[in-house]
C-alpha cells in the first residue's frame, strides 16, 4: 500500500531542483544528469569511478552532490523536474517513487538482471525490489556499528570485548588520560542527526534482534514501546559519557567526531561509526590496522551475537534514456565498483569487487556478504516524514532539549501520521 508523501516546499528547493537537473538527456542522449548525497573526497572516488564510462562512450556525467537530496526529490516527483539518474534515501523512499506522479523506472529491462542478482549480496538485492521489480541498485555498500579505537593507547584487537557490559569495563579500565569514554559527532547539514539512528540502530539490534528491529522501522511497534525506550536510555549513557557532552556532539561534524581519538592526551577511547570511516577525518590519513582499528557492535542480548547492520548507496533511474541506462548498468559492475573500493573508505555492493587496500575493509566487506542475520539501516527504510522526525529528535534529545519520553512521545505522534495508508 502506497504511502502519503508530503510534497509542500520552500520555493529555494524547487529552485535548487531546477539547477541540479540542468539540460535533461531527453534532448541530449549523451550527457546523464546524476544527483548524490556525495561531496568532497566522496565525489571524487564517484568522478574517478564514472570516469572510463565516459572515456568508453563519449558520454558526460554531470554530477551534483548535496546534502539535500532528500528535499530535491521531494520537490521533483510531482513535478518531473529530476536527474536522469540518483542517489535514494533508502529502500523506504524508493518505494514512494515507484508510485509517484513521475515516478522511478524499473531496470529489470536494463540490467543483466541474472549476472547482477548472482553477484551482489542477496539482502541488497531484495532491498531494490517493490512488487517484485527492481528500482534500486547498491552502488556501494556499508557495515555499521564498528567500533573505532586507537592502537597507540589500547589494541583491541587480540581479544575485543563480546558483550556490551565487557566493552564498557574495558573501556574504562583503559580510557587513562582520555576525557571521555566515548566522541559523538552528529552534524551532517540537512541530513544532521543521522548518526545518532544509527547508535539507536545498532543497540536495538543487539538488545531485542532482528524481528523486533524490523517491526519497528515497518510501523508495527510503536516509539513508546519499552524496547525502543530501552535502546534510547542506553544511548543516552553513552551520550553522558561523550567527549564535550552532548551540546558539543551536536555541534560537531560526523566525519571530524572520531579525531579526537588521536589527540594528545586523547579525547576519547572510543568512536562508534560505519566502514567508511576509514577514509575521512583524520582516518584517512592513517593506516588502518596499524594506526587504528575497530571491532564490530558487541551483543547486548547474547542471542544476537551474530546479527549485523549493513546500509549502503541506493540508485534509481527517473530518465530511461539510452545514455542514463548504459551507466547504470555500468555502475552495477565489478569494474566500476572497485575504483572505489581501491580508493578506500567504501565497500563493493558486487562480491567481485576485491581491490580493497587492507584487511580492515577486505574483512568488513566479507562481513556485509556473509552476515547471517542482516539488517538495514532503519531510517533509510522508514517513510520520508518518518526519517526526517527520527533524525531531527536525535538532535534535541542529544543536546538536552528534550528527554527520552519527550523524544519518544514526538516521534510516536510522527509515526501515526506518518505510516497512514495514502488516501
């Protein structure tokens, strides 16, 4: 059943739309209009990986990135005023689209859909489909909750701790000179708020598994229930016990928050956050394994040792041109996907991709394909209003403005409009 999208803008978006969009390839086959959520170093690697597509092909890729890819959208499915190709917030938007006014092809027709299905992950291949139809393809692919430390003040990596309770008391018998126990950094422009569903995320998982996870982000548990409520205490704790509190996570860019980790004497002995961690802040400028290293979300509940949260860059099609259809099938491939994976700091959604430049993303890539309980992230599978009101109660839970109740009670009266059957 279709969901109700709100499509009520600032005209400034439908403006950004227009620009984003540029020249549709309606009238000029060889350029392919692309909007992502990727910028700085991201952009790059995506440049680097479109670039033999348009070496091959003489075609051009003209790519904008922003953080307000989520409001583009909105403004231009009503309208059609969209790129040939783009990024998705996740499998729950894709959805929506698919029944929109101008809505998200299917790619059934435009990719090898046998070649592609036997080479990527069975759960993101599933996560593409709405009625049985693929719209969405995994460009890159990510694993979420790894838990970053540096090697210099504690090495981890002999025994991790297994439980939540061992990593907590060995934390704090070896934090020493560092601040805080825990960095937590949630700024992120439009889109800030994000990392801390993803702390909500991975504890929820861990404290009550994966059918209680997945009832949750369909709607069928409400906000106020006390195993949501128990994920949210908990991240509080940690949020207690973060490097300048909670006023400072907020203020503070999601891809500098693990710096600090670095410093002397350190910030912080702990830094949560997904594989592509790796390659930003001061990360990128390490070496992973030597300089840094992480160990996975430990278990809560000890009958979820095994589960694991995994997310990743979701693509559609809103423009089958000829053009717009020979790169994505360009972009599902092994070729094009392990650019980026010999850049660093990404995951290949295809199991051929191999180039990874250490061990560190080698074995977070294996972790994605092989996981035996596989989740994806849930705010990137909740409605569009429903993403936007975790995201935005994050920040004021975070920084005091609202308690656990309060925080839960909002987003309980969101999710009642938000899950309405469209009328």
């Amino acid at each position: 059943m279709a969901r109700r999208i709100r499509w009520t803008l600032p005209l400034v978006v439908i403006a950004l739309v227009m620009a984003a969009c540029g020249t549709s390839t309606t009238t000029d086959a060889k350029t392919v209009t692309v909007i992502g959520t990727w910028t700085g170093p991201e952009e790059i690697a995506f440049r680097a990986m479109v670039k033999p597509w348009e070496d091959e092909t003489g075609n051009t890729v003209k790519y904008q990135g922003t953080r307000s890819i989520n409001d583009i959208l909105a403004a231009g499915v009503p309208t059609g005023v969209l790129p040939d190709l783009a990024g998705l917030p996740g499998p729950g938007q894709m959805a929506e689209y698919t029944k929109a006014a101008f809505p998200l092809q299917p790619l059934d027709d435009v990719l090898d859909i046998d070649t592609y299905t036997s080479e990527t992950s069975p759960a993101l291949v599933e996560l593409g489909k709405v009625d049985g139809k693929t719209y969405g393809v995994f460009i890159k692919a990510a694993l979420k909750g790894l838990i970053y430390y540096n090697t210099a003040s504690h090495d981890y990596s002999e025994a991790p701790p297994a439980t939540w309770d061992d990593l907590i008391s060995q934390g704090e018998a070896n934090q020493g000179d560092a601040d805080e126990l825990w960095c937590v950094g949630l700024s992120s422009g439009d889109a800030s708020g994000w990392p801390a569903t993803d702390w909500i995320e991975n504890i929820l998982l861990r404290q009550s598994g994966p059918d209680v996870y997945n009832d949750w982000w369909a709607g069928k548990i409400q906000w106020t229930d006390p195993k949501i409520k128990a994920a949210f205490d908990l991240y509080k704790e940690v949020v207690d016990n973060s490097y300048g509190g909670g006023t400072n996570a907020v203020a503070t860019k999601f891809e500098l928050a693990g710096d600090p980790l670095f410093a002397s004497p350190p910030g912080c002995e702990f830094f949560e956050q997904a594989n592509f961690m790796s390659g930003l802040g001061k990360f990128k400028t390490l070496k992973a394994g030597v300089d840094f290293n992480a160990f996975p979300f430990p278990a809560i509940n000890p009958d979820y040792t095994k589960a694991v949260e995994g997310a990743g860059d979701l693509f559609g099609m809103f423009h089958a041109t000829d053009a717009a259809k020979s790169l994505m099938k360009y972009l599902v491939t092994a070729e094009a996907q392990d650019i980026w994976v010999k850049a660093g700091g990404a995951l290949s959604a295809n199991k051929n991709a191999t180039s990874y430049p250490d061990d560190f993303s080698k074995n977070a890539g294996a972790a994605v394909a092989n996981a035996e309980q596989f989740v994806f992230d849930a705010s990137d599978l909740m409605p569009s209003a429903m993403n936007a009101a975790f995201w935005s109660h994050m920040v004021s839970l975070t920084n005091g403005d609202e308690t656990v109740d309060e925080a839960l009670e909002a987003l309980q009266k969101a999710a009642v409009d938000a899950y309405k059957p469209a009328t």
